[in-house]
C-alpha cells in the first residue's frame, strides 16, 4: 500500500481476512464494502483535500462565531479571509 498499488488492494484485503486480528479483520472487511472508492483513492492522482481543507476552516470559523454573529458576517469573513 505505500506503493499507492491499488491492483494488490483485493490480494491485501484477502491476506488481511485471514491473518487473525479482530481489528484488521474489520479493518478490511470495512474496505470491501466500498471497494471501487477504495481502490480508486489508491490508484487514481486526483485528491478532494483541497476540498477537505476548505471545509475544516468554514466549520472552524463557524464555530469561533457560534451564537455572536449572523450568516452576513460570516460570508464576508470567508471571502475576505480574515482569521
């Protein structure tokens, strides 16, 4: 997997299963459930952590205003960056 080889996911998954670990086991079990996702995230060069990034700082600067200022300010606090 450092390898970001998304091919072996299924081989790893497998070994994983059988190895013996309660919490690998589900671990990987886990990954089954969305395979493909999984699979993709490993092989494909695209990343949403951009996205992810953007998120974090718009749900911690909510937070810093809970209860002390309105949605306006808010907007304007995000589009001009300020924190």
């Amino acid at each position: 997997m450092e390898n970001k080889d998304g091919h072996c996911l299924k081989k790893w998954i497998i070994v994983a299963v059988k190895c013996g670990v309660p919490e690998l086991i589900s671990f990987a079990r886990g990954l089954l459930s969305d395979f493909e996702a999984t699979k993709n995230a490993l092989t494909l060069p695209w990343s949403n952590g951009q996205v992810e990034g953007q998120i974090n700082k718009l749900k911690t600067i909510k937070r810093q205003m809970y209860g002390r200022a309105s949605f306006a300010l808010l907007r304007k606090r995000l589009l001009l960056n300020i924190s």
